[in-house]
C-alpha cells in the first residue's frame, strides 16, 4: 500500500489516542511522509511545514482508524444458512468481497482481521488493498473454515450432494484437522477459524452448549497451523469449547460467551483477546420477530447476548484484551453498521468511549499482530486516522454515519470522508 509524502496537520479536535489515556481537548496531529510524527496538545506541538496539508477537526474528535477484528468480507445479506455458501459463485462473491471492503473503509474501517471467508478469497482481496487495485482495510486473512463432521457448520444434509467446499473444511479426528490446516498453508492464509462450539442458530443439534469439535482435534489444528507461522481463532459459545480452545493455545476466542472463573483465569494465564461481537445478538434478538426467526433461535440469542455481556464485563475489569467486531454481513446486521458495536458497548454494556476505542484500535492491531505499525496515535505508527465532526465522548453513536467524518486516513492520503475528494491513492478508482 503506497503512503503520503509531505506533510499534513490536523489540529481543533480532542484527541483520543487508542492507548487508553484520557482524552486530550485541544489537540494537533502530525503526519509526515506516511507516519505520525506527532499527536498531542496543541500547546507544546512542533512547527508545522506553512506547506503542509491542512485538516480543521471542526471541534471534533481525533482517533485512530477503526479495527474490525471479526469481518467476514465475503458474507453478504446473509438470512439462511444456504446463503453463506452456495447461494452465488465465487466469480460474484469475489466481487461483493470488494465493495464491502470498500464500504468499510469510507466506515472508518482502515484495518480488519478476517473471521472466516468463502473460497480463499481473503487473500485475493488483500492483494488487490495490498497493491491499491481496491480500497478497504489493512487485512489479516482467513480462509475457509474448519468444523467437526455434524456439528453446526455441517448442515448441508447429504441429500442434496453438494459439499460444503467453498466455506468449510470438515474434519473427523486430528489427522483430517492436521490435513485442513495444510490445505490452507497452500491457500496462503493468516488465520484458521473453527468451530469449537455450536451457537443459538442451530437449536436442534448444536446450539449454544454443544461442543463441535474434540480437544483431540483442536490441538491438532493449533500444532499444524503455529507450526506454518498460522493463528489459530475459533467460535467459542459454551464453556467447555472456551477451556478447550485455551488448552489447545488458540491465539484469539470468537464470542467467549459462557465463560466461568475457571474460563477466565485461564484467558488471563494466556493473555488470549476476546472478539465478544454482540450487536450481532443484540440485532438477532430485536430484528429476530420481523424477519421470521424461530422463537428457540431468538431465545438462544438472548441468553448468548447475556452470557456474552457478563462475560465481555468480567474480561474488561480483570484487565484482559477485547477486540471490537461483529459478524457484520447478516440480513440482521448488514455491512456498514460496523460501528454499532462501538454503541453497544457504550450504551448497553457500560464501557467508556475510551475503553470502547482501545478495543477498537490498538488491542485491533494487536489480534492481527501489527501493533507497532498502527493502532494508536503516537510518533513513528502509520498514519491512520479519523476525524469525526462530533465529541465522541458525548456521542458515540456518531461513529455509525460517515456523514460525520471528515477524513478517513490511511497511509497519510485522505481516502474517505468529506474532504476526500480533493486526493485519493486509489488508482483506477477514483482517478
Ligand atoms: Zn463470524
């Protein structure tokens, strides 16, 4: 991805620098060639070049471009199971893939960690960010996504022949796991996502407190994938699958629902973020009724959505590492309302905007291993960044319209954003 050169000063907002310190009210930023050279109050700020590019933060807030640490790019209006893997070719998903990847950059998305994806497209579709062919979000791939035989994302029943090629790999016992993982070392992914736990979606056979795959498995799947330099993520609603995960050396926990005091000592042991995503239960339990939800579906999402929020709570004050994502991609919960997450966890969990923001910038780019390259404001990160026309610490949910941004930042150029089209780094896009 090209960078900047020359310099460009923000200054007139509050700065909330991602690390967690308290928000600074008159702040400046510095951009030089790419990178942050400097990001705190106004008073005591360096120079500016008098030819440097001039962004005013209107009296708004200055913070780091947002982290979507579970985006599914691939996942697209998702209300089936069928949809998710054989509603369309790979030819027009690949497509779709692109403009959501667009879509979350102009949300303030200038990074996103991959939770599972169709085919191997993730990997294409980094190439393409990668080399400035497409807009989107630095990205962390995965691929195609390893579950046990029968459990929750084996429902295509055997009658109608067609597999599950394109979305998951299905194992019985660890040799099949150790075989998964290699075919996806080849598809050049940086990330395996599994199936420990079933989930409030499949009531019948493996709902919320069902195990999907055995410790066995598991472990084969950790060894083979840190072996190939891969991480490994998984989706962890019960509390068995969680322990399991954790015993196994799963890099990061998808969900992390049920978790009890023995669950949590053992996150905190290791140190393993949690990507809680619960607008995604929060959507399921309030647009359940009006697009048909089966009564047991949205009742398991409830009680996913309670688990999960004592659980993100606990996780929060025993000083662990939680990530902001969210299954963005479901007919319930479409692409571009990513930030909702951000206002659930203000509004109905109790977070402040400046432990919401953390989790969404620099613990980010921790999961996706790249947190001294961006994440936070300060001297020598790239220079990610959005501008907000509004005091997020007055409101958060002004992060949910790209109306509000005045400039996305990615690199240093202005992709996104009102001022946007005065300079863009996207060829064949724009110019
Ligand atoms: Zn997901």
């Amino acid at each position: 991805m090209q960078h900047a050169t020359g310099m460009t000063r923000i200054a007139n907002g509050k700065l909330i620098d991602g690390t967690g310190a308290s928000s600074v009210s008159d702040a400046v930023v510095l951009i030089e060639n790419g990178r942050i050279s400097y990001a705190g109050p106004a008073k005591g700020a360096p120079p500016a070049d008098p030819a440097a590019e001039q962004i005013d933060a209107l009296g708004g807030t200055i913070l780091p471009g947002l982290v979507e640490a579970h985006y599914h790019p691939t996942y697209f209006n998702v209300a089936a199971l069928e949809d998710l893997d054989i509603k369309y070719p790979v030819e027009y998903v690949s497509l779709l893939a692109a403009a959501n990847a667009r879509l979350a950059l102009e949300c303030g998305y200038t990074a996103a960690r991959s939770g599972g994806c169709l085919f191997n497209i993730d990997v294409w579709l980094k190439k393409a960010i990668e080399e400035d062919v497409a807009p989107g979000p630095r990205l962390a791939t995965s691929g195609r996504e390893i579950c046990g035989v029968g459990g929750l994302m084996d429902w295509n029943p055997d009658y109608r022949k067609i597999g599950m090629e394109g979305l998951v790999l299905l194992i019985n016992g660890p040799d099949e796991g150790r075989a998964a993982v290699r075919t996806l070392v080849k598809d050049g992914v940086e990330w395996v996502k599994t199936y420990p736990t079933g989930d409030a979606a499949a009531p019948d056979t493996n709902d919320h407190h069902t195990l999907c795959m055995t410790q066995e498995e598991m472990n084969a799947v950790v060894v083979t994938a840190h072996n190939h330099k891969m991480k490994v993520t998984g989706h962890c609603r019960a509390t068995e699958g969680i322990k399991n995960a954790l015993r196994a050396g799963y890099d990061t926990l998808e969900h992390g629902t049920f978790m009890d005091d023995e669950a949590l000592e053992m996150l905190l042991a290791r140190d393993t973020p949690v990507i809680p995503a619960l607008q995604f239960e929060h959507a399921s339990v309030t647009k359940g009724p009006e697009i048909g939800m089966p009564q047991a579906v949205i009742d398991g999402h409830q009680e996913t959505l309670e688990g999960g929020v004592e659980s993100a709570l606990k996780i929060l004050k025993a000083g662990g590492r939680l990530g902001m994502g969210g299954d963005y991609g479901f007919a319930w919960n479409p692409h571009g309302t990513y930030a909702k997450e951000l206002s659930f966890f203000v509004e109905h969990v109790g977070f402040s905007v400046v432990d919401t923001i953390k989790c969404a910038t620099k613990t980010g780019a921790e999961i996706m291993g790249r947190a001294e390259e961006f994440g936070t404001l300060e001297a020598g990160k790239l220079a990610d960044v959005l501008v907000v026309d509004a005091d997020l610490e007055e409101n958060i949910t002004a992060l949910e319209d790209a109306e509000n941004f005045i400039a996305v930042v990615q690199g240093g150029f202005v992709k996104s954003g009102r001022l946007a089209q005065h300079q863009s780094a996207i060829r064949g896009v724009v110019q």
